[in-house]
C-alpha cells in the first residue's frame, strides 16, 4: 500500500442510510473514526481494495499510533494471522447486525468477549499481514457484508483520498489507562489528581515486587505538551520521564518491595510529589 500525506477535512455529504440488497435500507450507527479526538488522518478508498467499501487510513510516523474503538460493544475476533490477509485484526459487534473491523495492528489490546466504549484503545496501527507500510485497514459491515463508510453521520469519499478529522469521544478522553501504559501484571495502588490537566498513578506488581508510576494527561490529547513521570525508592536515585508528549509520561519502574517510594508526575504547571510512602 502507497502513503498518502493527510489532506484537510473536508464535510462529505450526509449519508447515515445505507442501501441494502433489494433496496431495504438500514439506518448506519453513530460510527466515529477509529482515532483520538482531533486527530488527522488520511483515508483512501479504491475499486481493486479487498473489499472495495473499506478504507486505509495513514498519516505521517503513523505505526504504533493508538487505534480507538468506532462504537460501543462487544469483542468478537481478536485473531492473529501472521504474515497472512489481515495479520493482527480486531473485530466489535455492535448490534443489529453491525461490527467494525481493524486490520494490520502492531498489537492487539482487546480479547474476545470484552466489553469496549466508544473511543476505548483496542489496538495499535501497525504492518502485520499483507501490508507493505504502516496503516489502518477499517470496514463497517451489516449482517457480513462490507458498507460504505459513515463517520459522525456522513459518508466519506468513494473512490479516491481525502483528510478527515476525528470527532471520537472529544473531551479530553485519554484511550490510555495507567495499566496499559506499565503493563501485564500491574494494578494501580494510588493516584494524584494534576489540576484539570490529568492524574498520575503508582501501580505494583505483587509477581514481581516492581512499582510504576504514569502520568496520563486529559488536555492537548494527541498533541506534544510538557508531562513528567516519576520514581524514587528511598535510597536511590530517582528516575524521571519528562518531555513533550502526546498522551502521557511512563513508564517509570523500579524494584521496591517492602521499600518505601516517593512518586509523582506534572501535565503542564500541575505536579504532584508524594512524600515517601507504601513501605510495605
């Protein structure tokens, strides 16, 4: 697949029903598109595509970029098929006959029978299967059969390229938890509320006996702003990570069982810094 540079939003007209077999007509759901608020992307959409009705999304350094689900519901694939159709791929029942598919993930967040939020992380943009660039392959399907694509109640452009802003759960919705960020294993143990800026976490690994700490900010979602995480285990230095960063700061983690840790964080003016605590 070629890359194509993101163009500026253009408004499509208004097409939320969409022609079904005999000319039934079923109206389309509230599909957002699979991508943080305010987010640009580039979507191309072509007659030799597999099927012809979904789209391909890109924007510059796009892979490992977060993938959000369209629409509220429920997991029903979460496959891996290697090198092979559409490598790493996600798939969300919406009801009435409606799913969503996301193809050619870097890493598949969801397992089957999740229950998943409109704007909640399923995935990463990746190049796994027969893909030759980072993408996002996305479909809307009805009873099984590939749709014309509907976001925010219009159809985007058949057949050809086009930029399209995100409109997905805007409002500061972060697709980012604190357990995503610091991984398997990890459950959050405190938090400090940065203003209205975003919140820092300290979570342990009982397995393990490691601590985390992770800022996930709530403004600027998706655009590089100034946050910082931090960890210090009484005793040790303390290791920060601080810089210009689109959707949090972390992971900081450290050894600490039964070491007492001062941690903290800042999004913006706001910080936060404990006192040394959770010695046991």
């Amino acid at each position: 697949m070629n890359r194509f540079s993101a163009l500026a939003c253009t408004t499509v007209a208004a097409a939320a029903l969409l022609v079904l077999g005999e000319g039934v007509a079923a109206a389309a759901p509230a599909f957002q598109m699979p991508f943080p608020c305010g987010q640009v992307w580039s979507g191309q959409t072509r007659t030799n595509h597999s099927p012809a009705n979904a789209v391909d999304f890109n924007r510059t350094n796009d892979d490992g970029d977060p993938v959000v689900a369209a629409l509220g519901g429920r997991v029903t694939r979460s496959e891996s098929e290697g090198a092979a159709s559409y490598g790493n791929w996600v798939e969300i029942d919406h009801g009435s006959g409606w799913r969503s598919r996301y193809a050619h993930l870097s890493v598949r967040r969801v397992s089957v029978g999740a229950t998943v939020s409109q704007g909640q992380l399923i995935g990463d943009v990746g190049n796994t299967g027969e893909s030759s660039g980072p993408h996002l392959h996305f479909e809307e399907l009805l009873n099984g059969v590939p749709q014309r694509i509907v976001f925010n109640g219009s159809q985007i452009l058949y057949w050809g390229t086009r930029g399209y802003t995100s409109q997905n759960k805007c409002g500061g919705v972060n697709p980012y938890s604190p357990e995503e960020v610091c991984g398997s294993g990890f459950t959050r143990i405190d938090s400090a509320a940065l203003g209205s800026q975003g919140t820092t976490y300290l979570l342990y690994n009982s397995g393990t006996g490691a601590n985390c700490v992770a800022t996930i900010k709530v403004v600027s979602i998706g655009t590089p702003s100034p946050v910082s995480a931090f960890l210090e285990v009484q005793g040790s230095t303390r290791t920060t990570d601080s810089g210009s960063f689109s959707y949090y700061a972390g992971p900081v983690k450290k050894s600490a069982a039964n070491q007492c840790v001062k941690w903290g964080g800042s999004v913006g003016s706001s910080a936060y810094t404990s006192p040394f605590e959770h010695c046991g």
